[in-house]
C-alpha cells in the first residue's frame, strides 16, 4: 500500500507540472456600431423573452407552449445537447486514472503422459500425478501523465462544444417561435383576403345579374355582359387560390406543431384582433451576447483553439504510469497472507519520431479550421447587424406602407361607388365600371398584405434581437477537474 500512495503522489505532481499547448485565446475584433441607423423609439430596451405575448392572442401563445413540448426540431436539438454531455464525459475520463481488478482459479495435472488444466479450488496427487492448484487476485491502475496538456486541451474542446450545443438549442427556439409567430399571422391573413375576395366576388356577381338584365332590356350588350362574367371567373379563382394557400398554411403549422396536419384547426380569423407591439431594440453592442448563434460561433471558435492545443501536445512525448498489486496462491486460505502478496511498477515514456508529417499535418490542420471559423465568426456578427438594421428599417416603412394602402383602398372603393352610381345613371361607360372594379380589388387585397407585413416586420425584429434571449442557458453537467 505504501508503493500505491507513492505512485499515487508521483501521478500528482507529475500532473501539477504539465504544460499546455493551447493558444491564448482572444475574441475577434468587429467593430460594433454606437447606435442603429434606423430611428426608433425605445433604444436601449430589449423585449422579453415571451415577446409573442405582445401580441395580445391567447391562441398563439398555446401554440408555442405545445411546440416547446411536441416540436421534432427541437427535440433533436435537446438530443444533441446529450449526445455533447457524453462526449465531454469520453473526453474527460482521460483526464483520471484508470483501476480495474482481475482474478483467477486454475488446477493443473500432470504425470503418466497427461496434463489438463481446470477451474477449481483444491488440489491433491495419486497414482504419480501430480495436481496443482493456484489461486491469484489483482488490482491495476493506469494513469496517463497529461505533460503538455493533450488530456486537458480535448476535455475543455469537448466541454466547450457542449456549450456550443446548448447555444444551438437557444437558436433552434427561437427560429421556432418566430417561424409559429409568422406562420399564424399568415394564416390570419389570408382569412381575411379570403373574406375579402369573398365580399369583392358577391359585388362582381351583384354587376353581372345587374348587366344581364340591362342586356334583355337592350341597355348593354353581350360584350359587356361576357367581360364581367370573366371577371367574376378570375375572382372565383382568386378565392379557391387563397383557400389553398390558407391550407397549406394550416399544415406547415401543424407540423411546427409536432401534429399530423389532418384535423388540425385554428380558432383565430382575422389579424385585426391582435395588438401590434412596439418597437424596442438595445445597443448594437449588446447584440454580441444576446443572439445565441454569436455566441455558439464563439463557443465553436474557442473549441478549435482547444483543438490546436491538443494538436501541438500530440508532437510531444507520453508518459503512462502503471502500477500492479495482487496475491497468488496455491490455496485460498493463504491468499491474502504477507508472504503471497506481489506488486510492480511501470513507466513507459512513448515519443513520435516520424510518421510522414501525419502530426505536423494536423495541426496546420486545426489552426486553418480555426481560422475558417474566427471569419465565420466575424461573418455572422456582420449578418446579425444587417438583419436587425433591416428589420427595424422594415418597422418603419412597413407602417407607413400599410398607411398608404388603407388610404388607396378607401379612395379605390369611394371611387368605385361613384362610377357605379353613375353607370345606372348611364352618364359613364361598362368600362369605366370595370377599371374602377379591378381597382378596388387590387387595393383591398394590397391593403390586407401590408397589414400582414407590419406583423412579420415585428417577428423578424424579435428574432434578429435574439427572442429577448437573456444569455442564460442550463449549466453543464460535466466539468472537467
């Protein structure tokens, strides 16, 4: 016991004297805009992290608590979070001695041309055989002294990665939550275009039974009357297109969902019920910590840094200590007598001379992978700019569009009821009715799409503001000593 406690201290302060190879690591350098450029109220807030809330509908907000349980892209990502914590704890375990025991029973015979070996636990000799009996227990340790920090270095890439992981899961939520978010305001939406067409199409079929019986009255003629039975045609084609797209709609939320598309049925029918969200959006700074893709570009980019340490650490020498201790004898009441006990001790020193520039190959290797991943680092910061410049951009002018389109519908519509009253007055021709018609159409369907826009504009900036993510995530479970 005295030789294990010594191998034991020799372990630790042989571990107490590696070295690492890993790179000091520093975070890219990308300049951060002070300000946004697109001025909005609120600067310097961030939403919360249940933003879809804000949109005042009970509907969606059950939506998204069944997503959060049912979603398979979500799950998926929980699943590679565990498939992180298990190779962290591969990793690690290089980092701690190994201990394994092993133990044995043998009877052998020999004399008059035989010998036979079996399992037992006696012994005896007759008729000039000999039979012998032995008996042996073991137990070995393993410790791989980590000298320039090889062990370490993959550990902390493994635990860094599962961080890494965690991040992704943040990223997948909230692409789901907005994804939901849209697909639902988009499904409003196109009830109320279809309520609208709907509306339009009793109006144009209202022009053609009123043409029809002008026509027998001798009023108009057969080419008026076939020019508004088309476009009555092309508004029932409008409709049952918009009925598909609503179903198409519904299923792609379904599925968001985790449910079967068959059966599946929303309650809500009109955008006009939900509240539109005001705008807020913090320092361009503190976009950096709460986006989890940033943060997982960093986590990975901090892995392949632990990579390159591991990377270097290989072109160096290995020390593995091994000590053995054990009993054998040839009966099992001696077996753990003073006399029967046996030990030993190993050190084996292990240094890579040639191998054909495999090890150098792969560090140069690393290094390039880490410095693929600084650019892509320094790219998705870029990108994270660009993506909530653009959506606050889009709350403005998005607001402002559907300003114009209400406006242009409400003129289209007074300018409609105005030809119509003429036209049975008979001072203005079918063909100004049927422009006028055509307007009101295009109008109320632009009017109902800007509508949706201001809706999407404010999902894209809750995403491109990272979902009011705070920076928090579950703590690993694994730790590296």
């Amino acid at each position: 016991m005295t030789i294990l406690r010594s191998t034991a201290a020799a372990m630790v302060a042989l571990s107490l004297g590696a070295c690492s190879m890993v790179p000091e690591y520093f975070r890219p350098n990308v300049e951060a805009p002070q300000n946004w450029d697109s001025r909005q109220d609120g600067a310097g807030l961030w939403p919360d992290t249940r933003w879809w809330q804000n949109f005042r509908s009970a509907e969606l907000d059950a939506l998204i608590v069944e997503a959060q349980a049912n979603n398979a892209d979500l799950r998926a990502a929980v699943a590679r979070i565990r498939q992180a914590e298990a190779q962290a704890k591969i990793s690690g375990a290089a980092l701690y001695p190994t201990l394994g025991s092993d133990g044995s029973a043998t009877r052998s015979r020999t004399g008059r041309g035989t010998s036979t070996t079996s399992t037992t636990t006696s012994s005896s000799a007759t008729s000039g055989q000999v039979i012998r009996n032995s008996f042996a227990g073991n137990l070995t340790a393993g410790y791989q002294v980590d000298l320039f920090g090889a062990n370490a270095a993959t550990a902390d890439a493994a635990l860094t990665r599962l961080e890494s992981s965690r991040y992704d899961r943040e990223t997948v939520a909230i692409t789901l939550y907005a994804d939901i978010a849209t697909g639902y305001f988009q499904l409003l939406s196109l009830r109320d275009r279809i309520r609208l067409a709907n509306d339009t199409l009793r109006v144009a079929v209202g022009v053609l039974e009123l043409l029809e019986s002008q026509r027998r009255l001798g009023v108009t003629t057969d080419y008026e009357v076939a020019q508004q039975r088309s476009s009555v045609a092309t508004q029932r084609a409008t409709v049952a297109a918009l009925e598909q797209s609503e179903r198409q709609a519904l299923d792609a939320l379904a599925v968001l969902l985790g449910r079967n598309p068959q059966g599946f049925r929303i309650q809500g029918s009109s955008l006009s019920a939900l509240d539109l969200p005001p705008v807020t959006a913090g320092l361009p700074s503190e976009l950096l910590l709460r986006r989890p893709d940033l943060r997982k570009a960093e986590s990975d980019l901090r892995a392949a840094n632990f990579d390159i340490g591991a990377a270097r650490a290989a072109r160096f020498p290995s020390l593995d200590l091994t000590a053995r201790a054990g009993t054998q004898s040839g009966t099992t009441g001696a077996l753990f007598e003073p006399s029967t006990m046996i030990y030993s001790i190993a050190a084996s020193l292990t240094a890579p001379i040639f191998q054909g520039g495999k090890l150098e190959g792969q560090e140069e290797l690393t290094r390039a992978q880490s410095q693929e991943l600084v650019e892509t680092y320094r790219g998705a910061i870029l990108s994270a700019f660009r993506d909530t410049e653009d959506a606050l951009g889009a709350t403005v002018n998005t607001g402002r569009q559907y300003g114009f389109a209400t406006e242009a519908f409400e003129q289209a519509n007074d300018a409609y009821r105005i030809v119509e009253a003429r036209y049975r007055a008979g001072t203005v021709g079918f063909l100004d009715l049927l422009d006028a018609q055509r307007s009101v159409f295009s109008a109320n369907d632009s009017m109902v799409q800007a509508g949706l826009s201001r809706f999407t504009a404010s999902v894209d900036l809750y995403k491109a503001l990272g979902g009011g993510w705070d920076g928090s995530t579950v703590a690993p479970i694994i730790t590296r000593p």
